[in-house]
C-alpha cells in the first residue's frame, strides 16, 4: 500500500509549485483525507456507467475496454479545462462535490509516482503500466505552469504531415503497450489543424496464481441465449477461490488472482434463464457500487470451486464520441469547449478513440488498451461450488492497491479471435 511519507512529499509539492494554474488559487492550506478514496470511487462508477451504455450500444455482441485508460484521458482533460467544461467533466468523471482539482491533481501525481516505484520491482508477479501523453501542436503557447506539472506529459509536435503526426503517436502507444496496441489513430484523422491530442496507454500482463493445466481445456458449448449456442475452448480447474452469490446483484461472483495477489480478474455471472442478466448486474451495480466494492475488500470467503470459462481473446476498437456523449460529456466536443488552463488558444475536441486487446488463456492475461481524445478539424441455478460461465458474463480485472478497474467486458459469444471452434 502507499506509505504516508510519500502520500505528504507529493502533496506538499503540488500545494507548493502552483499558485494560479489548475485553478484561481492552487494554494490549499489542508490536504482533504477524502480525496484518494473519492478519486477511486469515482473511477468505479464511471466504470459501470461506462459499461452500461456500451452495453446498450451493443447489444449482443463482445464488449471491450480498459475504463482506466479512458478515466486517465479525461481526467487530463479536466485538468487543463475551466469554468462549465471543467463542472461538466468532474460530473461525468464522478468525482466528489467535496474533492476539488486540487485534491484530483495530488491523487493523479501521487498515484503516477507510486505506479512507477510497483514497475521497478518486479517481485510483484506481474507487469501494469498506465501512460498520459499531451500532443499538442507546436504552434499553440502553453502556459509555463503547465509545462511544469506536465513535464513528461507534454509533447509539443508538428501536425503539418498527418502520416508522419500518426506515425509519433501509435509509436509511443505501441512503445508503451509493448506492441499490443497498433494504429491507434489513422493518419487520416490528424492534420495542420489538429491541436491537441490527448492519449493514455495501458498495459498489463500477469499469469494465474494457479495455472489452468492445457489438457483440460476442451470445446464445449456456450449459450448466447437460450435459443442460440456455439462450441468455445473452456479451461476448466479445481481450487480454493472466493465465490459468492450475491443477492444483491443477482450473480455469482468469482475471484481469480493473479500471481503476487495484488491483481485479480472478477467474474460477475447472471442466472441462465435471466432474459438479459448482465444488463441487470449493470443497473444494480449502477444503483449501488458499494456491492462490488465490499466484495473485492471481503477476504474470508476461500471454498472449494470447479471453474469453467472460456479461453478467449478480443481487440476492440471504439469511436468513443457517442459513448462519451451518452455519458453526459457535453462542452468537450463543442466550440464552447474551454480548455484555458492550458493555453489561450481556443481548443475544442473533434473525437475521441479507444482501442483494447485481451488474451485469456491457461498462462494468465494479456490486456492492453489505449485511448486517444484529439481535436482538429444454464437452466438452472448453479451449484454453490461450481462456477460454469457457458451463458454471457462480466468480468473486470481490478488493481487491489489501487483500487482501480483496469480493463473490463462482456463476453457475449464466442467468435473465431474470442475462442469460438
């Protein structure tokens, strides 16, 4: 966990070095206690939310996405942002009426620092890195404030060749993905008028604290819905794990951990016969996160289990415009856009893209994802030690330390890339 002198060092900092930049007045007397665990709260609703309507959008059909990408990318935005473009994102960023930019920022710097220090030492068992860059145009003045919280974010470079503007961007996305995400964006979407493009890259590779073994691995069917079925590679094992069924979400819920036991992939699986069970888990989770939450921090409920889900793996790619905008993202994507902290240039986004890739197999995860903001122009119910996942689920792989969804889906059906035989 984060030990209080580095929590003080870095808040010390941000109160020290900027007076009138992220807001009228960065000076804060008093660090808020509350900050870290709103910040992470936060990140969790904006999650289910998240989910919902990508849920909603597509129906049916696998959905996936690294939500923390995406939060990292926004709360960037709503770093150099002002006035009603700044309300508007810290209300869709679900952050606390009572935690301010300050306190967000002093959470960001903080938790940036300490993500560095887990990538240094790998006794950890696994590898997660999370990158913010700003490429902005080097025509625009940004205010030297800026440059000086941002000092690695911040990336001034030409858009006047749109290949070779395309080119810089997916390379340091592939760099920091270790090449599993490519082509972020087409060169075709940046220009001489691009001004700013946003960009967070995720990256997370662990292996199972207990390995599937390969030669239980075999076809078996997979119910999309109950009139509709495929065959997909199931891997399947017997152990001690945490497994509940929740009453409150209407679904088992099991704990798989990776090595290191800091990371964990969750998976939330309704009822067969539920007409459409994950959109229910969703709306519950929606209406209560703290169901989710007290789950993840409960660790006295090992039992025997015999699991059964799918290897598969998925790549997404997402215009996240209208996601955004269902979300509630309003001034962000028009002219009234203020993006002032920044710089004096009137700068107002044209789009917004995510890409996300999952392996799950009987090793463990490879996830990778990176989200790029820019402007410019069975039938009945299981047996309490079973978890049988052959009908669509949830599954979320969460940071324990940080308490942060990392990566998150829907497996709806088994395609030829996601596992289908």
């Amino acid at each position: 966990m984060k030990g209080p002198g580095s929590c003080l060092f870095l808040l010390s900092v941000v109160g020290a070095v900027y007076t009138q930049c992220l807001t009228d007045n960065d000076i804060k007397t008093a660090n808020n206690p509350m900050a870290q665990h709103g910040v992470y709260t936060g990140q969790q609703e904006f999650t289910f939310d998240l989910l919902t309507v990508l849920n909603n959008q597509n129906k049916g059909t696998n959905i996936f996405v690294s939500p923390f990408s995406i939060y990292q990318a926004l709360l960037t935005a709503y770093f150099v942002s002002d006035k009603d473009t700044a309300t508007n994102l810290k209300k869709v960023l679900r952050l606390p009426a009572d935690v301010d930019k300050i306190d967000t920022m002093q959470v960001y710097k903080m938790e940036k620092y300490y993500q560095t220090m887990r990538g240094l030492n790998s006794s950890y068992g696994y590898t997660f890195t999370s990158a913010n860059k700003i490429f902005i145009n080097d025509q625009i003045s940004v205010k030297p404030c800026m440059t000086d919280i941002f000092q690695q974010e911040l990336q001034p470079m030409s858009f006047s060749n749109g290949l070779e503007a395309a080119k810089v961007i997916n390379t340091w996305v592939e760099v920091e993905t270790k090449n599993n995400i490519k082509d972020l964006i087409s060169p075709d979407q940046v220009d001489s008028r691009t001004q700013l493009v946003l960009a967070n890259a995720a990256y997370f590779k662990g292996i199972w604290q207990s390995k599937f073994s390969p030669a239980l691995t075999k076809p078996d069917v997979f119910y999309s819905s109950p009139t509709k079925k495929s065959l997909v590679k199931m891997m399947k094992q017997k152990g001690q794990f945490r497994h509940i069924l929740s009453d409150e979400l209407r679904a088992h819920i099991l704990e798989v951990p990776y090595k290191g036991g800091n990371m964990s992939m969750y998976f939330l699986l309704p009822p067969f016969a539920a007409k459409d069970g994950v959109a229910d888990i969703l709306a519950s989770l929606k209406k209560d996160p703290t169901t989710f939450k007290r789950f993840t921090e409960d660790s006295n409920m090992l039992k025997p289990v015999e699991i059964t889900i799918p290897k598969f793996a998925v790549t997404q790619d997402l215009n996240l415009m209208p996601t955004l905008t269902q979300m509630g993202v309003t001034d962000l994507f028009s002219s009234a856009a203020d993006l002032s902290r920044l710089s004096d240039t009137q700068i107002s986004f044209g789009d917004a893209v995510h890409k996300a890739r999952l392996e799950l197999d009987e090793e463990g995860t490879t996830a990778a994802a990176a989200t790029a903001v820019f402007s410019f122009r069975s039938s009945r119910p299981l047996e309490p030690t079973k978890f049988i996942a052959n009908h669509p689920f949830l599954y979320f792989l969460f940071d324990k330390m940080s308490q942060s969804i990392l990566f998150a889906g829907v497996f709806n059906e088994p395609t030829k890339e996601s596992g289908g035989v």
